[in-house]
C-alpha cells in the first residue's frame, strides 16, 4: 500500500530542493524582473513603521527590501533550507526570519499591521484555510497584499500532471478566483495590478477588461483589507 501523500512535506522538500536556484536569481527578480513591482505597490499602503509579516519570504530578500523602506519585518517559509539562506539579512530589531507552515502560523491573532505573501498560497492543498490564517494574524483593518501566479506563468506547469491523476503541490486557482474566494471572506479590495512577460505593453492591455488583464498576466497583484475581526 502506498503511503498517503503528504502536500505539506513534498511542497518542504521542493523548495528546500531549489533553494540554492532560487537565490541565485532572487536579487535580480526583485530589484528589476518580474518582483520589481511589488515594494512600491505595497508602499502605497502601508505606513513607516508598521508591523509587517512576509510570509513565503523564500531567501529573504524581498522582506530585506521591506526592512529598508523602515518596516519591522518577520519573514516566515516552510523551507529550512531557504530561512538558512534568509538569515544572512538579519538586523535585530528590525528583521527576523522563522521556519513555520503557513498553515499553522506562531504568532497571536491580530499580530500585524500587514502581511505580504507572494507566489505561496498556490502551493497550500486548502487554500481558504491559508487565507483564513491569514485573516487571523492580521489586524482588523489591516491589509494584505498577495500574489497569484497568472496563467502565463511558467510555475504553473507544476500543477500539469494532475491531468494524468497523480498527486501535485500547486494549485490551479486562478487571480479571478482568488479574488472571488477572498471577498466572499471578509476581506475588502483595496486594489491591485497586474505583472506581464517581456513583449506585453501597457498600450495592449489599456482596453481590456479587468478579466482580460487577468488572464493575460504574468503576475496578479491584490491589495486585501481585513473588514472584519472574527474568522467565520
């Protein structure tokens, strides 16, 4: 008999696996590739100072970028192997990282003033569980920015052999869906924009329906506030 298939450890052992690959390419993807976009998005939200967890932080480095905008910052991945890498930017005070599951996060409710996660929820088996420890830790009124992988991004084809019934550890929820999902949740639309591949022009996308942006996306991009303090 087969031993049951356990999301949680196999999404662990993937990105313990490309830890070393992902930083090698992480300052690059955030300071002008495909991340470029989202510490300025977040800024326009978010006080100086304020409380801020990144969840899914990978090698830190984005929650670095966040410490530097004058944010107190707690960076939180599954990966062992990607939190080692994250402590290099450690600054006390100011910067800290933990290993820990989204799912079943150590902090109290109502802990932060805002809370980042980026290209994480897609890899959780029960993703309005993962919102809804989100919604715990975050402060009433607080916000949320997320980020979903759109349906041009090439991680998605870690989802494609569901097609041939085996078990996979990313999701197919699309930005529209999650959209859906979170506001029929208590969180409200604050705002949001879309991250495209190389070629895309903002003239092609000018004309099209939030829909349309949406699919044509690399990268989706929501800004969520808590609107209420109990979690359903």
């Amino acid at each position: 008999m087969k031993n049951k298939f356990n999301w949680e450890k196999e999404a662990e052992k993937k990105w313990d696996e490309r830890a070393v690959f992902w930083n090698k390419g992480s300052k690059e993807m955030w300071d002008s590739g495909s991340r470029s976009s989202i510490v300025p998005f977040f800024m326009k939200y978010i006080k100086p100072e304020a409380e801020v967890i990144d969840i899914g932080c990978g090698d830190g480095y984005g929650s670095f970028l966040l410490m530097k905008e004058g944010l107190k910052v707690t960076g939180v991945d599954l990966s062992p192997e990607m939190i080692k890498l994250a402590k290099k930017h450690e600054e006390e005070g100011k910067l800290t990282f933990i290993q820990a599951n989204m799912m079943e996060l150590p902090f109290e409710d109502e802990k932060a003033d805002a809370l980042l996660t980026i290209n994480c929820i897609e890899w959780t088996e029960n993703p309005l569980a993962a919102l809804n420890e989100l919604k715990r830790i975050v402060k009433t009124d607080g916000y949320l920015c997320i980020a979903i992988l759109g349906p041009t991004a090439h991680p998605r084809t870690n989802s494609f052999d569901r097609l041939y019934g085996n078990p996979v550890i990313c999701n197919t929820m699309m930005p529209w869906e999650f959209e859906k999902l979170a506001i029929e949740n208590g969180w409200e639309l604050a705002g949001s924009q879309g991250v495209y591949k190389r070629g895309v022009t903002e003239e092609m996308t000018r004309v099209l329906s939030p829909e349309l942006k949406q699919s044509l996306s690399f990268l989706w991009l929501f800004m969520l506030q808590k609107k209420e303090g109990e979690i359903e």
